[in-house]
C-alpha cells in the first residue's frame, strides 16, 4: 500500500534546507534530503502528494524542487486537508503555529493515522496538551521531530540506560548546547528525558535575553526565545544542570552521566562518546557495549530525516509503538518554560505546572 502525504509549511525543515545545517548555496534553491520531504522521498511506501503554505514564493519554489504539480500546491492549509485524501500530515510551520495547524490536520476530512510535527511541540504547555488531546481524540499518532530519537546510536543507548547495564542508577547529569532554548535547547533537553525516561519535577533557571539566530535568519517578529539554563531536579531524583548560553561556534552539545554503576561522557559535535565503568570504587575505562564507531552529526543526525519517516511508514502499517509521542515533547517544553517563569518570578518552579502558568507563551519561529 502506497500512502499519501502532505506538508504544512514550505520552509527549511519541510525540504529547502536551514542555515547551519545545510550549506548555504542550496538553502531554498534546490531539494534537501534531510528534511521531512526527503525522509519521504526515502520511504518505499510515502509518496508526497501536497504543499501548503501562505507564502506563495516559498510554495512554488518548494513545488518546483520537489515536483508537486501546480492544482496540488495550496496557500491555504485548510483547503489542502479538505481535497487530498492524506494518510500523514507534516507540520513544518513555526513553533507559535503547531497548535492550529495539527489540531486542524487531525481534525480535517482528510483524518490523518500520523501528525510528524517538528519540534518543540508549541509554545505554550497549554496549546501541547490541547494538541495531545486533539490527536487522541481521533485517534492520530502524534510523532514530534526530536531528530536525536531516531538515530540508531541513541537508541541502542537508552536500551543500555533503561536495563541499567551500564550507568546503575542516574544520580547526576550536566549537560551544555548553543543557544537558544525553543530553537536549539530543545533536542538537548529532549535527549535527555528520552535517556532517562523520566520527567522534571522542579525547575529554578536564568535566561540571558541573547538570541543569535534573530539576525542570521533575518526574523522580522518580536521573539522571546533566547539563551538560558539552570537546574532540574527529575522525578526520579536526578539532578541536571543545564547550560544553553554558549553561541553556535564555540558550543558542544555535552552530557555527561553519573550513575552508580559507571559514567558516560558524550560529546556530539566532537563525535566522541566515552564510558568508564564503575568496578571497586574506581572508574575503568571500556568501549560501550553494542555502539560501534563515533557518532557524527553528518551521519546519524541527517540520516534521522529517513529514519523518522519509516518510523512513520510503520506506524501507519500499525507494525510499532510511536518512538516520539507528544506527551514525551511536553517533557521538554515544560522545562523551557519553567526556566522563563524562574528566571521573571526569582523562584523556583514545580512541574507539572500550575493552570495559569500553562498558557505562558515562549515566542519562537
């Protein structure tokens, strides 16, 4: 069987490429494979039937690029979910938008089994659990695009951490990323939750204000998203510090893991991850247990495009169990805001948050 999808959202994840992840000759001239539409391309069994998007520049370019005939290029999301009769759904629209434009897909005629939705999920916890709620109520796979979560490397290292074969039990991570939270954080602090399984229970955080990326990509409205960090304390009594401050060219994508059975350093941009067990009371230095070779970003990240999209393909084939569900991207997001509320309130914050503090908006793109 065949499945036909559509995007919403013709910008730089849906398939024309992003400053700092593609090179910046091609961004928005020809087809990149690593974006939701070259994940598509990568399925045997997805074909990309529709584009939507209010800027009929950026449509036409992306209808070009990726060969989707004129009569199936929409500037009106709605319209396309009413004509084409749509298996899955990508939302590639800023962050502000992913509410409307997921709870429209799942509630829409064209009554999607999959929503892929980039990441972070919303902006606001509030518009996240409504959109969790939507999906569930019409029974649609919410698949959130935290990328890490679909590289292969990842996974065999939950498996590690989960059957405590390698950390015991987590006592204490500190992590570092670039800034900002919303736009970059995000897959740090989505790492971390999917690796320890877990949620944050208490938050206290600082937020600079910085925000390199506003000129880089030339936004032209008013963002609150910015570089920050602080501390969290998991529900599982883990304490995290987190340190998203640093600009994109001096930053490393950092965690480093101590647990009672050993120690883990990883290291993404250096593709350098080392482990030390624990055997005595002295840390022995040892290759990690079925992980062969360094983790790259030019490998593992941008095969996950792929990745994701046959995930997607066998959870419309109901062969699996969705690996990045949107009550897993709250987790994140929560954590993000519970840092802006610390930071304005000079206090610490306790999640799940308290009901007016649920509609707090992190302005992102």
């Amino acid at each position: 069987m065949v499945y036909r999808a559509g995007i919403i959202g013709a910008g730089g994840i849906a398939g024309m490429g992003i400053l700092g992840m593609h090179d910046e000759s091609a961004i928005g001239k020809e087809k990149i494979d690593a974006s939701h539409a070259g994940g598509y391309e990568q399925t045997e069994r997805i074909e990309l039937v529709g584009i939507a998007d209010i800027d009929t520049d950026k449509l036409d370019r992306f209808g070009e690029a990726w060969e989707i005939p004129d009569e199936h290029r929409y500037s009106d999301h709605g319209t396309m979910l009413e004509t084409e009769d749509l298996d899955v759904v990508s939302v590639c629209t800023p962050s502000y938008l992913h509410h409307e434009h997921v709870i429209d897909a799942a509630r829409s005629s064209s009554n999607p089994d999959v929503i892929w939705c980039e990441k972070p999920i919303a902006s606001q916890v509030q518009a996240a659990e409504e959109m969790i709620r939507a999906c569930q109520q019409m029974d649609t796979e919410l698949v959130v695009n935290h990328s890490f979560r679909f590289t292969d490397k990842l996974q065999r290292l939950r498996r590690l951490i989960d059957e405590r074969d390698i950390l015991g039990e987590v006592k204490s991570v500190s992590t570092q990323y670039r800034m900002e939270l919303m736009r970059n954080s995000t897959h740090l602090l989505d790492t971390l939750v999917y690796l320890l399984d877990t949620r944050a229970s208490e938050v206290a955080g600082f937020i600079s204000g910085e925000n390199e990326a506003v000129d880089s990509l030339d936004i032209d409205t008013n963002i609150t998203d910015a570089a920050g960090g602080g501390y969290v304390v998991m529900d599982d009594g883990t304490f995290v510090t987190i340190d998203c401050t640093i600009p994109r060219a001096i930053s490393s994508m950092t965690l480093n893991f101590i647990g009672t059975g050993g120690k883990l350093y990883m290291n993404n941009d250096d593709g350098e991850w080392r482990y030390w067990r624990l055997d005595d009371g002295e840390h022995v230095f040892e290759p990690l247990p079925t992980i062969d070779g360094r983790w790259t970003w030019e490998n593992d990240y941008k095969r996950s495009f792929a990745n994701a999209a046959q995930h997607v393909q066998d959870l419309l084939d109901g062969d699996v169990t969705n690996r990045s569900p949107g009550t897993d991207a709250l987790r994140s997001l929560e954590i993000i805001v519970g840092f802006y509320l610390s930071h304005h309130t000079g206090g610490k914050i306790e999640i799940p948050l308290a009901e007016p503090l649920r509609y707090t908006m992190i302005s992102s793109w």
